[in-house]
C-alpha cells in the first residue's frame, strides 16, 4: 500500500481519530501551562515531574490498572513534596530533586522488568517511558479530557495572578494574592498536564511539549496571551502533523513497521525552535539607552 | 513630628512599634506619622532597617509591640489605597511580559480570570505610562529595559491604582546619576501635581535632601525623624547610632562618618557606618 492511499484512509482510522483527540488535549495542557513554567523559572520542576511520571506509568503498569492514573497520582504526590520540601531554597532543591528523581527512575526500572516477567504484553517499557498514542484505550479517553479541560482552565482562570506573583511574589502579597495557594495550585495543574503528556508522548518525552513551544513562542511572541497563543498552535500543530506522518510512515522503510509518532512530535516541536534560533530576533538593546536620555521628565 | 495632620488625615501611624524577625529585634520603638502630599526619605545604611519599616506598613512583617494604624483605622485591607515598589524584579529578559502587560496587572494583576481588552483600558495604561516618562517603551519586554527604566514601570504600576501612598524600597539602589535624578524628580512631581504620598527608601540621602519634607534615619533597629536639618545633626545621630558619629558637609553633600577608634557596638556595623553619604555607587 503506497502512502497516498493510507492517507487516504486516515479519517476513519479509530485509533488516530483517538490519537487527534488525546495528543491534540494533552499538547493544547502542556504547552499553555509551559509558558507560564518558563515564565516562573520552573520548567526544571516539570522535567523532574515528567521522570518520576516515568515510576508511576510503571506502576500503574505492572498493577494493571491505567498508567494515567499511575502518572497523575505519582506526579500530583510529587508536586506536593516539592513544594513542602521549599521550592524557593533553590540550592538544595537541586540536589534534592536530582536523588529523588534518580531513585524514581530506579524504582520505574524494577517495576518495568517484573512487570516484563508476569505479563504476555511485550512493549510496556516503550509505551511508558516514549508514549503510543495509537494504542490508547477508547474507554480511557473521557478521564484525558476531563483532566485537561481542568487543567486548561484552571490556568486560563489564574493567569493573571501567576503573571503578577512572577513578577514579583511581594507585590502579589501585597496585592492580596494567597502567592502560596497559587503555587500549589499551579504545581498540581503542571503534575496534571505532564502526566497527559506522558499519556501522549511518553513520560521521558513528555517536557518535550512542556517547553519546547512555550521556548519558541517565547522568542515570536511578546505578550503573555499572545505567547500562550503560538505555544498551543505549535504544540496542536506539531502533534497533530506528527500523527498524519506517523500514520503514513508505515509505507516507509522497514516497510509495515510504522515510526514511532512521538519521534515525529518531537522533532516537529523542536524544528521551528531551531528556526528561530537561526533567524534572531534583534533585541532592541539599542531603545534602552537611546531612549532613556530623551525620556528625562523636566522638574 | 506629631500634630500636623488630624489622626483622620494620617495615611500611616507608627506608635513605638518593633519587629522581632527570627528571634531578633530588628526594630525598636520606631515611631512615625505619614500625612497627605509629603515626601518622607527612609534613610540609614544596610541593615538599619528601613525594609523591615517598608514591610511592617505593608503587612508582610507582623509587629510584636507597638500599635500600626493604616488610614485612620478606617481600613483594614491596604491593597489598594498603598502602592508598593519593591527594589528589584528577577524575571527572564525573555519572559512575554511587556511594559504595557505589567502596567495592566498593576489595574487587576489579583483578579481571576482574563481582562477584556477595551479602548478605555488601553488609553489608561498609555496615560499612565505618559506620568512617568516611559510610554515610549511600552511594548519593550521588562527584562529588556535597564533598572531606572524598570524602575519607572514599577511606579507606573503602582500608580494605575491610584493609590495616595507610594512606598519605595532603595528605588535608586543600582541607578547610574542621570537614571537616579530623573526617578527622584519623576517622585517630586508626583508628591507635588498627584497630592500622593512617598515613602522612598535609600542608604545616600544626597539624591533626595533637595525633595523631602522630612527625613526618617533609621540606625541599629531605631528611628529618629523630621526636616533635615533637625535629624542630620551630630548630636541627634549619635544618640541614635550609640556611639560618636560626625556630620560633615562637602559640596553641598551630607556625609555621615563614624569617629575612629569608636567601641564597637553590636548592633552596628562599623564597616557600613564609617561613611553612608557616598558619592554615586
């Protein structure tokens, strides 16, 4: 079958129709909230989240029980102790999350081999830690979408705040903003959507589309609603397009063995960072001190 | 100090109020009164203080004696009526967020949910931006701009609230000459066209001695205030550091200079007192 003809037979393919939903939910989460994770200077707490994701999928795995919930209750636990632990104390959170994080990836190991040794289902490893997102089960989808749209909104809600609190804790304090209670709750909404994304695309691959469009949209766009509007378009865009070539790739060498598509959703995150990189946007330096000699106010 | 404002004019009462942070007493017996329109300086080297007073009248501190009285005693939340500028931001120079963006949450930046864009909004934020001199800059980034204009922003974003004090914490700390004068100035005008108060924090008094009404000198955790020339007195000074301090004019510059071979007290940092009133950075 040449890849024109499976092309064409794509829109009714169930798994990819399961596949757009799920990806295109857990892009539109991750990317959204990543923009505010760079914002914050916590994209390093979502990458530590994604690994012990990586320990709770395992689990979930070898009790047989879905890995979603295997990466939200892992994930969620984690936000949790992070920010118990202190997450303004920045040098020893470092060295902290660096152990924990290897002792979850440890852990993610044992639970994979056993779970290797007592089940028939060969692949479980890949599915973990590099995501499927044609084999996802239909009856699993609703959960997805309920805990993205929660997510989603929960940051579309408290965007404001978090700017504010970004910007300066002090001034959100003093503003009347609970800095603390907004902390957790945007901790728990990171936990949430790298947990979807390690549905979509892999526990270890899911920071991919944390913060690699909130990266890109950070250098196209200037104004935080804008910069989450690129983030979405390039997460939605590269993991849908990802499916299509995913699907297609099954015409490609070694022939009737598809590629896997988060190897697609990756690379098409990480392609229009690198185009930006290659065509720099001028920082206009130049204004500040050109300016502020003219913008002198007369007493 | 006492006596010029009724208590119902009083934007801000301090009553002999101290602090203990981590078990130390960071401030003692600190009395002060914030009327309508003055321009106070909070002066004092590193250390004295003069965050912790900032603080306090904020409630981020908790006071352990002494009674703190906002407006009054008419309002309890001070959120609106007290615009802070805090004396540095640490974001990302990449960070989305524009001039006009940090105005915008100076309005709103507590509510929940997402403002709608409208004409009247945009047009307050430009005017805003016009009083302090940096609508030119307004779809710069805020971590692209240098510290006096950053520092312009900041009081652009406490001022879209409209609030009748303005508390400054070291504004001029890290300014080059002309960025410092042109914040001072930017204050004046304010105190003098706005009716605002300012309650400006900094370890030089240089800067700010032709603009203030009053000065409060903070030292070792205690606060001596009035005009200028009551407070900057040797004798004054003294009492208040607990060891001989001389006050030496130069060049119309204020310097503070502790005597040598002075007892070391502990509550005070020879090193930093030897001379406060230095010339630039």
């Amino acid at each position: 079958m040449g890849w024109l003809s499976l092309l064409a037979s794509l829109p009714s393919n169930e798994a990819v129709r399961t596949a757009v939903l799920v990806g295109g939910i857990a892009a539109a989460t991750s990317s959204a909230v990543g923009v505010f994770a760079v914002i914050r200077g916590q994209s390093f707490a979502g990458h530590a989240l994604a690994d012990l994701a990586a320990t709770g999928g395992s689990g979930a795995f070898l009790l047989g029980v879905n890995q979603f919930w295997g990466f939200v209750a892992v994930a969620v636990g984690a936000a949790g102790f992070m920010e118990a632990a202190g997450v303004e104390r920045r040098r020893g959170r470092d060295v902290a999350t660096g152990i924990v994080q290897g002792a979850g990836l440890g852990l993610a190991a044992l639970f994979l081999y056993l779970a290797a040794q007592t089940t028939t289902r060969t692949g479980a490893t890949f599915t973990v830690l590099f995501g499927s997102m044609f084999t996802i089960d239909p009856s699993g989808i609703p959960p997805l979408l309920g805990a993205g749209s929660v997510a989603l909104s929960t940051i579309l809600v408290l965007s404001r705040v978090l700017l504010l609190s970004a910007l300066s804790p002090e001034l959100a304090t003093v503003r009347g903003v609970p800095v603390r209670a907004v902390s957790i709750s945007y901790l728990i909404v990171l936990a949430m959507s790298v947990a979807l994304s390690a549905v979509a695309i892999g526990a270890v691959l899911s920071t991919a589309l944390l913060v690699g469009p909130a990266a890109t949209a950070l250098r196209v766009a200037r104004g935080p609603i804008q910069a989450m509007a690129a983030a979405v378009a390039i997460a939605v865009g590269a993991t849908w397009l990802g499916i299509v070539l995913a699907y297609v790739s099954y015409a490609w060498p070694p022939l009737g063995h598809g590629w896997p598509v988060s190897f697609f959703v990756v690379t098409l995150v990480v392609l229009p960072y690198a185009l930006t990189h290659m065509f720099r946007r001028p920082r206009p330096r130049a204004l500040s001190t050109a300016q502020s000699s003219a913008s002198v106010p007369q007493p | 100090m006492a006596g010029a404002f009724t208590p119902a004019e009083e934007l801000v009462r301090l009553d002999q109020v101290s602090v203990r942070l981590d078990g130390r007493e960071v401030l003692r017996s600190v009395s002060l009164v914030i009327g309508p329109g003055e321009f106070i300086g909070l002066i004092g080297p590193n250390g004295a203080g003069k965050t912790t007073i900032i603080r306090a009248i904020l409630g981020l501190v908790p006071i352990s004696r002494g009674s703190l009285v906002i407006e009054g005693g008419t309002r309890r939340r001070r959120d609106r009526s007290f615009g802070y500028v805090p004396q540095k931001l640490v974001i990302d120079p990449d960070a989305p967020l524009r001039v006009r963006d940090v105005v915008s949450l100076g309005l709103d930046g507590h509510r929940l949910g997402f403002p709608l864009p409208s004409r009247a909004r945009r047009e307050l934020i430009r005017e805003t931006l016009a009083s302090v001199g940096a609508d030119r800059y307004a779809d710069a980034r805020i971590g692209e701009l240098s510290g006096g204009e950053q520092q312009r922003v900041l009081i652009a974003h406490a001022l879209i609230a409209r609030p009748r004090l303005l508390l400054l914490d070291e504004p001029l700390a890290n300014l080059d000459l002309r960025s410092e004068q042109s914040v001072v100035s930017l204050l004046a005008r304010l105190v003098r066209e706005q009716r605002i108060s300012v309650l400006i924090s900094a370890h030089d008094m240089n800067p700010l001695v032709p603009v203030m009404d009053r000065i409060v000198y903070v030292a070792g955790g205690r606060a001596a205030s009035g005009r200028a020339e009551e407070v900057v007195r040797s004798d004054v000074l003294t009492e208040l550091y607990g060891h001989h301090v001389d006050v030496i004019r130069v060049h119309d510059r204020i310097l503070v200079v502790a005597s040598p071979g002075v007892e070391e007290h502990t509550t005070t940092q020879p090193a930093e007192l030897s001379v406060i009133g230095r010339a630039g950075a």
